[in-house]
C-alpha cells in the first residue's frame, strides 16, 4: 500500500514538471550554465597554465647571442628593443631588460632587451661661441653631449664661451662628436683682476664640481682618481673627497684659475654631512 503510494506521488510530480515546460527549461538552463561553466574554467587554466610560473633570468652583461640561449633555458624569448652606448659598461652587452629578474611570469614570455652598442651614436657639434655658459651647457645636453673642462682666458666677455674643443683640438659647428662626449669650454674672465671665493666642492661628481666652480668663474683642474677609480667612464659617477685650494673664509682666487680636486668611488672617504646627504639623493 505504502509501495503504490509512493509510485503515485512520484507519478503526480512528474507529471507537475512536465505540466510546467517553463519550470523544466529553467532547471534545464541553470545546470546547462553551471556545467558549462565549470568547463570553461577547466579550459581557461589548461589554456594560462593557472599556477604554472617562471622566473625572469638576470640578463644583465651577457651577450646577444648568450642572452638567447639563457632566455631559453628558462623558456622564454628575447628582442631587442633598443640600444645605448655606455663607456663603461662592456660593449655589445645587455644593459637593461623588461620585465626585471626576479619577476614571475608565463611560459614563453618575451623579454625585451637594451643593448650596449659597439660605438657611439654620432651628433652634429653645435655652435656654442658666444653663448652664455648656462646656455651653451642647456645646449650641449640638448645634443646628448655634456661639459668637460672649463677654462678662463681674459676677455671682455664674462663667462661666454670663446672656444669649444676636445683633447685640445677645436671643433667647428657640424664636426661628428661621439654621443655623450665630454666638450671642454673656454670661457671669458673679463679684463679685470677681480677675484672670486673659493667653492667648497666635496661630495660632488666632477660635473657638479665644473659646474659649481664656473659659478665663480673658476675651474676645475686636474682631477685626480684613488684606486677605486679603475677604467675611464667611471671618474664621471666619483665623488669628490678632497680639494685644492681648500675653501677658506677670506680666501679668494682669481677669475679664471684652477681648482685641483681627488676623486673616489669610496662614499667612507667623504666627511659625514655629505655622506647622509649623498644617502638622502
């Protein structure tokens, strides 16, 4: 008896669905969304490889050639997307990578590279004669070149460029210059024998300390490197920890002279208000 019950219970809720075709094709369409769904997710993280990572290799140095071949070991892909030259990193060398070593990323990624170039990009020189220091220095780094010596001769014009020129040779407006040269400047002194204070140089780089020093209508002389200093290109990143004439309150020198300064790469060597200030930048 329980038995037929039962049978017609079923029977009666069957047909109470069959009667409800809207009530059937919602049920229909939620598991139909919900299966689907689930699939979809399945297909997505075989597609991304869901959890599967690699890490970006430190390309850093390497050579084109050796780049490929590490960016294969972690299979992934190198192009190169541009070049610098830089004196004192070796040439034909990586210099700098996106994404960054260390960095999680997929399978196959492509890494773009910086390259070193084997010479420098070449520039027209431009005509500085005339120009106001300042103005022939915003010049020159409009160029991609920058200032090397300064040097005063006497001259009615004051702090006005008179000759520019590298190792010694004059350049004329138009010469090819290397990318990122230094240009020396020969600057006016005036007539008269007026004399300037002495600037206080440490903790500079050797192009604030030119720059500095052409304020007072003053030169930096020679630049002497400790032996932390090892190739050329690295004395324009040193600092510098010593000077001569040191600045003294009352002492003055005469436009145009020369201020000799040591360098080093060793920031211990410089006293310690220059220290924290150098941390500080």
């Amino acid at each position: 008896m329980n038995l037929e019950k039962i049978i017609a219970g079923i029977r009666k809720l069957i047909a109470y669905i069959e009667a409800r075709i809207v009530l059937r094709d919602l049920v229909l369409a939620a598991l139909i969304i919900f299966f689907g769904t689930i699939i979809v997710m399945q297909v997505l993280k075989l597609y991304t490889r869901h959890n599967q990572v690699l890490t970006v290799p430190d390309l850093s140095g390497l050579t084109l050639e050796e780049a490929a071949t590490a960016a294969g070991d972690h299979n992934m892909r190198i192009e190169v997307f541009d070049s610098v030259y830089l004196a004192d990193r070796e040439k034909g060398s990586v210099v700098d990578q996106h994404p960054k070593p260390g960095l999680q990323v997929k399978k196959n990624r492509m890494i773009f590279i910086t390259m070193n170039a084997i010479q420098p990009a070449r520039v027209s020189m431009p005509d500085l004669v005339d120009l106001t220091f300042r103005q022939a220095r915003a010049k020159l780094e409009s160029f991609g070149l920058k200032v090397g010596r300064i040097s005063y001769e006497p001259d009615i014009a004051i702090n006005v460029v008179l000759a520019q020129r590298t190792r010694g040779r004059n350049l004329a407006p138009g010469d090819s210059v290397a990318k990122g040269a230094a240009v020396d400047l020969v600057l006016g002194k005036g007539l008269s024998n007026e004399h300037a204070g002495i600037p206080n140089l440490i903790g500079m780089t050797l192009e604030q300390a030119r720059i500095a020093a052409s304020d007072r209508f003053l030169g930096v002389g020679a630049a002497v490197p400790d032996q932390t200093i090892a190739s050329p290109g690295e004395e324009e990143n040193a600092f510098v920890f010593r000077q001569n004439p040191a600045p003294q309150s009352g002492v003055t020198l005469p436009l145009g002279s020369a201020i000799d300064v040591w360098i080093t790469l060793d920031s211990a060597k410089l006293p310690a208000v220059v220290q924290d200030s150098t941390n500080v930048n």
